[in-house]
C-alpha cells in the first residue's frame, strides 16, 4: 500500500469534512437552508439553443459573405448558452454541408419564381446554394468550427420529417422540395409527408444521419421528430414505433463508436410531441428509448407556434424515474407571440415541474425583424441570463398565462349560477417571496370579451371568492390585486360566475393571466405587517 497517498488523501478528506461543516454552521447561523454540493461527476446543466440556420444563408440583408456563417455563433458568446443545436438541412432534404445522401442547398431553380415576390428569398436561397457549391464552403462545418473555437457545444440536428415544402404551393413549384421525394413520390402519405413504414424511407434518413454523426457530432446529435411529427399513417404509429426505436438504437450506436474512438462521450437528443399519449400515437416509444439508455435529453415540445406554459412535463419525468433512465427532460417551446415575461413565466413553471437544463428553440422568431436577426437586441440578452436557471429567474417580472391558451378560444358563460374553470399554473412560490419582502404586486386579470356593464360576475381563486369591490376594470379586463390571497406553487384554478346577465347576450372569457413584479432590494409596499421580513 502506497502510504503516503493513503495519508494525503485522509488529510483531503479532514479539510473537505471541516469545509462542509464550517458551511453548515454558517448557512444555518445565517437562516439559510443548507443542500449539499453536487455529486462529483453529476451531469451539469446546458442551456441548448436550436438556431435553424435559414438565417445565415439568405435571410440577412446585403451581399452575402463568408464572416456571416461566424454570427450564430457570436452573438451567444458571452450569454449562458452552454451548446448550439444547429439545422443541418433546410427542412429535411436540402444540406447545409457536402451530402452525398440528401439534396444540395438550393439544387434546383423553381419556374417563374422570379416572378413572384413571395419566393424572392428563395431565389436568393439558389443563388447562394450555386455560390457555396462552386466556393465548396461548408456551412455547417464553419459553424460547427467557430463554435469549438469559441468554447460553445455544437450539435448538428435533423429534422426527421419536415414538411414545409408542402405548405403554400404545390411541393412540385415549391423551392424546398428535394430530389428523393420527387422520385419517391409513391413512398407518402396521405397528405405527402414520407412514410418511414417503408425500409428505403428510413434507410434515406439513416443515410442522412450517419453522415452527420461521423462527420459534425461533436458534442451530440439531435434527432427532431416535431417538425413534423407525421411518419406513419394515421392510426398505425404505435403498432410501428418499434422502427423508430431501430433508428433511434442505431444513432446512439454511432455516437457510442465516435466516442470510443477519442474518449468523448456524445449525447443524443429526441425533440418529440408534448404528451406520452402523442408519443404514442405517432409512434414514438420514449419508454423503451429510456429503459435501453438510447437517449441522453428528451424535449417535449409544443403542439403548434404559440407560447405553452402547462406543458405536462411531470409525466415524462416521471416515465424516466419509472425506468431508472439517466435521461433529461427539458422543455422546447416555440417562441411565437412571447413576450419575456412569459419566456421567464413559461421556464419558471418548467423548472417546478422538474426540469433541470433550459432549451429555447425558434427564440429569434419574435425577436427580430424578417431580416434583421443578427445581433440581439439589449433585451434579448437580458432575457437569455434570465433564463439561464432557478437563480436567475428569481426576482424578474413574470405573465403568466391560462393552460391551454390559445388566441381566440375561450369559454362562454352560457348559464347563470354555473361556475366556469380554467387552470393556471404558477412556478414560483408567491407567498415566500412575499414573506421575504421581494413581491410588489401579484395581479390577476380575468378578460371578458362582450360583458356588458349590467353583467355582474363572481370570480374565485382556488375556490376562494375574490371581492368584486376590490376588483379593477381595465377595459375587457377585471383586475385584482392578490398580495392578501396569493395562489399556489403548483396547480391553480379560476372559475368565473355569471350571477345576472344584463341581456341574451353571453360573454367569453377569453383569457385569464397573472402578472408579478418584484423588488429584489426587499422594500416593497404592500406586505402585511404580520409578515416577517428576513435581512
């Protein structure tokens, strides 16, 4: 036995026993609740960014030249973006790099386009295609290189199924449509997305993936099966999943190779539909990926563009504590229509509901001009600290809104005496930091498109009945201050009870949502004086 070694790794371990000790006494000294340090070789965790890369090629404005390819990754240096999840492909079929599976950027020109003002940017998309071809620049690899360089994760991603070249014209006039579609046109479904029940299908992606794997992996790869989450024919997926799971088995194998080869380990992400029961349905077996340790990160991820705040992460948690899986779950919404306070609302709830990593995916979609992207705006950055963890959501204003909110739906209050109900939930806890002083205001507002002033209606929260003499109308909307009945971490509900209508006339409530602002210097107006504040 090595006895020097033994007695300095004793003496280690003293200094390392009085530091946690010391530790201990003071944050109990000080009233602060104690956790102990990660255990060592836990997996941190990443903040992902998924940039779809149409940006970079012909979106921005002027000449095209090569320094543009450095700007995904520029503008996230400096921000607690760990790892750039970059498209590798325009839709699915057009390449950002040397294929010798999919189709070349911009491989064709569609007739007449120039034509038309609506293709303009995909006219440019064959010009700069032709450019990149003939200079033999590799997008992808540029990027994936300044990244390494500038000291951010890359991880190339492909979008399993997309199907935006049907959309808006014909796929044969439309400028994304790529070669093997056009001559596997009887391998579809209903409705053109290719149907992966066919061996060439899979094995045209497989090809798509093993080159990326092999040549751009360098941290990890994703496998995106939203965009679109078609493969199968309605009503077949859950029959088939096992050909996904083959997949899915065969990508993390080609990780585990390069891995092997430099000692690297590379992890596999899934972007899937937001419910196990979608899942399901389209044919995605997320048990089985996370019971054989096939996938590192799961990413449940909206059903359309707008804003989700009640994404039922909890069950996708649940599945991989159920199975022992190592696996993460993380939510991906889209972007569209959200403000930054409902980023930090959204990502507040996320984190309660037991999400560890942060990703933002289509960020840039209602941040920036159609081509202006590059860089963000000041609030942009700060908006992406913010979101960076627990810690730095903390004391940041917040919108949250109703689940399920949707523009233009809502719930019409038909019957007098009948309470309506709709769910909110709510990631921080409210009343802590009301009892640190930090809250300034905590206000729900319940919107009701054609209420008419003889109306009279009863609002509650969580069954507790919200004094109408407190209530402030702000034009559709009746507004109350909660500071005196906050509701819960977790799971709410407001109901609304029309007691007289003033006419036939019905009104819809239309939107219920709950604004918080803080001061974090803890001398907000407002607290009781009951509540001790804590220095």
């Amino acid at each position: 036995m090595n006895h020097s070694r033994t007695a300095g790794f004793r003496k280690t371990m003293r200094v390392r026993c009085v530091a946690t000790y010391l530790a201990v006494v003071a944050c109990v000294a000080s009233g602060v609740v104690w956790s102990a340090p990660p255990v060592v070789g836990e997996r941190a965790s990443r903040f992902f960014y998924n940039d779809d890369g149409d940006r970079v090629v012909f979106l921005l404005k002027g000449p095209f030249h090569k320094r543009q390819l450095d700007y995904p990754v520029d503008v996230l240096v400096g921000t607690g973006i760990t790892t750039l999840v970059f498209c590798a492909n325009m839709g699915s079929d057009q390449a950002y790099y040397p294929t010798k599976v999919a189709s070349a950027l911009g491989w064709r020109e569609v007739e007449n386009t120039r034509r038309n003002p609506r293709f303009t940017y995909f006219n440019r998309l064959h010009e700069i295609g032709t450019m990149l071809r003939d200079r033999k620049i590799d997008v992808l690899g540029t990027v994936m290189r300044r990244a390494g360089q500038q000291g951010l994760e890359f991880v190339p991603s492909l979008r399993m199924n997309d199907t935006h070249f049907l959309s808006k014209v014909p796929p044969l006039e439309h400028p994304l449509t790529g070669e093997f579609w056009l001559n596997n046109r009887d391998l579809t479904i209903d409705g053109g997305a290719l149907d992966f029940t066919h061996k060439k299908v899979r094995e045209y992606r497989m090809g798509q993936v093993r080159e990326l794997i092999t040549g751009y992996a360098t941290d990890g790869f994703e496998m995106d099966f939203t965009r679109q989450p078609i493969v199968f024919p309605k009503g077949t997926g859950r029959g088939k999943s096992g050909l996904i799971t083959e997949m899915v088995r065969e990508a993390r194998a080609l990780l585990d190779q390069r891995s092997r080869q430099d000692g690297r380990r590379r992890f596999l992400i899934t972007r899937v539909p937001h419910t196990l029961k979608l899942c399901q349905f389209y044919g995605f077996d997320i048990g089985t990926w996370m019971t054989d340790n096939l996938v590192d990160y799961v990413v449940p991820s909206s059903p359309d563009r707008y804003f989700q705040f009640n994404m039922p992460l909890g069950e996708f948690v649940g599945l991989a504590k159920r199975t022992a899986s190592s696996c993460r779950v993380v939510a991906g919404p889209d972007s569209y229509k959200a403000t930054p306070a409902m980023y930090r609302a959204a990502m507040s709830n996320f984190y309660a509901m037991g999400q560890r990593d942060t990703y933002l995916f289509n960020f840039f979609a209602a941040r920036a001009d159609q081509r202006n992207y590059y860089p963000f705006r000041d609030e942009d950055y700060a908006l992406l600290r913010d979101l960076k963890s627990p810690v730095t959501l903390r004391g940041r204003p917040k919108h949250f809104l109703s689940n399920g909110w949707f523009p233009g739906s809502g719930v019409q209050l038909r019957e007098v005496g009948k309470a309506y109900s709709t769910g909110i939930y709510v990631g921080e806890d409210l009343s802590e930091c009301l009892a640190e002083n930090i809250l300034k205001s905590a206000i729900l507002r319940v919107v009701v498109q054609g209420m008419q002033k003889e109306d009279q209606l009863k609002v509650s929260l969580n069954s507790h009945r919200l004094p109408m003499t407190d209530a402030r109308i702000d034009g559709n909307a009746i507004c109350f201050e909660l500071t005196g009945r906050l509701p819960l971490l977790g799971h709410n509900l407001v109901s609304v009870m029309a007691t007289k209508f003033a006419s036939e006339k019905r009104p819809t409530v239309t939107r219920v949502e709950l604004l918080t602002e803080y001061d974090i210097t803890g001398v907000s107006t407002g607290v009781p004086d009951s509540t001790e504040r804590r220095d």
